[in-house]
C-alpha cells in the first residue's frame, strides 16, 4: 500500500504578479530572483514541485521552500531575509578624541599606519560597516575590525603598535623621533636639505640607521617635486564643464582639445651622434647649434584620437585665427565644434571672439588658470617631444617642420585616443585631501 506525501500548496497567481514575476525570470533582476520567480510560475501553471525541480534542474527542497515562502507571503517572501549576524559594538567618540584622531589622520607628520588608524576609527564612526570603510580605504575587512575593536577597548592608545616580543630595539623611540623632526622642520647649516651622513653627525646614528627611519616613515630629503595650484575664481566649474564633456561627448558634435607648442627650436649637434652599441647608448655632444624656432597648433580629437596640425613661424592671434578657419574646414558643417583650451591672450582678442561669433557652431570651454593638465593635446604634445622633438637632429626650420608634419601624418595613419578615467568629484575631493594635508587643521580657537 503506497502512502502519499503532503498536499503542495496550491500558487493562484493575480494578473499584478504574474507580470512581476515574468519581469524577474527575464533577468532584469539578479540571477537568484529570476530563479524564484521561475519557480513560481512553474509552480502556478500546475507543476509539482518534483516536477519543477527536475524542469530547473535543482533540489525538490528548493522548490517547495520559495513555493511556501510565496503562498505565505506573496512577492515579498522571495525577499533575502537579514542574515543574522554578531552586532557591532557602538563606537562614539568624545570632542578631545575626534580631534586626536584628526590631527592623526591629516597631519603630514604622522605615521603612515597611525593616520590609517586613525581615518577607519573616524570613518566607523560617522556609522561606516567595516565592508564599506574597508572598501573605501582599500584594506580588508579585517583589519577595520581589529581596529575598531581595539579602539572600543583602549580608545586612543588602543592605535598604537603593541611591545613586540624579542631583544629591545637598540634605537630608542626618541631618536627616532627626533631624527623625523630635525628631517621634516629644520635644514642642516647653509645646506638646502639632510643628507644620511649629515643627518648621523648631528644625530649620532650611523648612515644606515638614518636610511633605514628615512625608508620607514617615507622620508626622500633629496628628491623634490613640483606643483601649482590653480587660483582661479571658476575652477571647479571649469573642472566640472570639461571633465563632462571627456566623460559625456555631447551628439552631433565634436570635442577638440586646442593647444600652441610654440618655440620649438631646430637644433643641430656640434659633432655627429654615435649611434647605440651593445653596452653603450646613444651619445651626443651637449652643446647644440640653433637653427631657428617654429610654432605647432594642434587639436585632439578626443573621441578617435586624430589630430589636426598647422605650424606657423609666429605666435599670435593672426596664425590661432588661421588654424580655427582650418578647423573650420576640416569638421563637417554639419557638426558642432567644442574646442577646449586654456586662458592665453591669443584666444581671447577681440578679433577671435568676432571670429567665433560669426561661426555660432563653435563652443569653447576653457581650463582653469594654472591647469594645463587638464587639456588632454598637452599629454599628446608629450609624446610628441619624447618620440621627436628631444633627440632629434634638424639642420633647418623647414627640415623640423617636415618631420613634425610627418610625424602627425604616421599618428593618424593608427590614431590611439586617450581614455580619462577620473571624474571631476574624484579631482576635486584628491585636491581637498591634498590641501588637508599641507593645512593644519583648524581649532574651535582659531
């Protein structure tokens, strides 16, 4: 005699739900609604769970598991339900902390690991999950916990390095410290920075001790680079009108990134080159005869990477007005022209802004003062200089110009266009960050 099992809850569907869920088993949502949805249909369409199991090709357990969830609580029980978990202990800072923590996480003296400490601490307190602040920060999950714990625990001295276990360092904490703020705020007699063997006399640590707390803490005395900070009253609007257009080319238009090398000069060397030979490079004289200068105008086309050329002898607002008309020329008619380029006096004279009244399909967006990295022809002119410019050899103006116009010809020929990949919140909040870190942070009695 055969037993039957359980009776399967019986799924009567509205027209509402069935249109729902034929939505999710299309895919528009994630592959595990579009499953359930699946089951459900099959399900209301007078399928046995047996028989749905073997059509999807799952467990029968699976099948009566939605087929209930669904029955019991319509749509919504094909929800993920919370998954439990252990609650994170609350973390709240005091008004003495949270500066403590600042001061740590902006200050350009701190270590580099107690200003990470410092940046998980403050962010997991503004109510950051630990996979949201280690996402954020690009460490693991694991480490934002071990911190958030330890400072729940021990509050601020919970951040510092724990004593090791092994023979004591033989270099005390406070020559180490001493030596990073004789490094960071003073400079050794007349000289313009430390060296290791400058830094030992006055220390009285060995040069490899010296380089070793350099190396540490990321101290370069000798290496020095350059910046400039945009003063413009518009700079974030311009940020936020160029970057757009690299991000989101308008239609029917092109974007041309406009710029002028101008003064290139046709160099000549005293002696012939010596060409490269296996172990030996390439080797030229250091002085040079001067042949003459030429000036390239040159506009990037964003989009495929082409680019249009015109030298000229000088540099002024009559030869840009010729390379507008020669861009004019080159665009069809039937495309706008938004031209990016930076605030020199040659694009602003009366004459080219009547020129560009006269041709109404032309838009310029200029870049901030100082910001000639945004301009993406500048990073093409790079190229330029590195493959032709710097090592080349040319007797006349007229044999430089040859080469460059043959150069741009053969890029042409393969057009490689550039790909931006930050967005103007992203330049923006790297810049805040930068001036937060060479700005002392302001106190309620400042």
């Amino acid at each position: 005699m055969s037993h039957r099992g359980p009776r399967a809850v019986e799924i009567v569907l509205s027209e509402n739900e069935r249109t729902e869920l034929s939505h999710r088993a299309e895919g528009e949502t994630s592959a595990r609604e579009a499953e359930r949805a699946q089951i459900i249909l099959a399900c209301a369409d007078g399928a046995s769970s047996t028989q749905v199991a073997a059509d999807l090709g799952m467990n029968v357990a699976t099948v009566r598991k939605w087929r209930s969830r669904f029955a019991a609580d319509r749509l919504a029980g094909l929800a993920d339900e919370p998954r439990p978990g252990r609650r994170k202990a609350e973390l709240v800072l005091s008004e003495a902390e949270r500066a403590q923590l600042t001061r740590w996480a902006r200050g350009a003296k701190s270590a580099q690991f107690l200003a990470l400490r410092a940046r998980i601490v403050l962010r997991c307190a503004e109510g950051g999950t630990n996979h949201q602040v280690a996402a954020e920060l690009g460490i693991a999950p694991g480490t934002v916990n071990r911190w958030r714990a330890r400072f729940i625990a021990r509050r601020l001295d919970g951040l510092q390095d724990e004593p090791r276990p092994g023979r004591p360092p033989s270099i005390l904490l406070d020559q180490v410290q001493d030596v990073i703020i004789a490094t960071l705020e003073s400079t050794p007699g007349r000289d313009t920075h430390w060296s290791r063997a400058s830094m030992a006399k006055r220390s009285g640590l060995s040069k490899s001790t010296i380089g070793r707390i350099w190396k540490k803490f990321d101290l370069k005395p000798h290496l020095q680079d350059t910046f400039k900070l945009s003063t413009d009253p518009l700079f974030v609007d311009k940020v936020v009108d160029v970057v757009g257009l690299y991000h989101n080319p308008p239609e029917k238009a092109v974007v041309l990134c406009v710029d002028e090398k101008s003064q290139i000069q046709a160099l000549d060397r005293s002696q012939p080159v010596l060409p490269m030979m296996p172990g030996m490079p390439e080797r030229r004289t250091h002085d040079y005869l001067r042949h003459g200068i030429t000036s390239l105008f040159a506009a990037f086309n964003i989009v495929d990477g082409t680019v249009i050329g015109q030298l000229h002898r000088r540099h002024r607002a009559i030869e840009f007005k010729k390379f507008l008309i020669s861009i004019d020329k080159a665009v069809p008619a039937t495309l706008d022209v938004h031209l990016v380029c930076d605030n020199y006096a040659t694009h602003n004279t009366s004459e080219i802004k009547a020129w560009l009244g006269r041709h109404p399909r032309f838009h310029v967006h200029f870049t901030p003062t100082g910001s000639s990295w945004l301009n993406q022809v500048e990073r093409w002119f790079g190229l330029l200089t590195d493959k032709l410019i710097r090592r080349g050899v040319h007797t006349s103006v007229t044999a430089l110009e040859n080469d460059i116009k043959a150069w741009i010809d053969t890029w042409n020929d393969d057009p490689r266009p550039f790909t931006w990949t930050k967005t103007a919140d992203e330049i923006l909040k790297s810049l805040a960050d930068y001036l937060g870190k060479i700005s002392p942070p302001i106190t309620e009695n400042q």
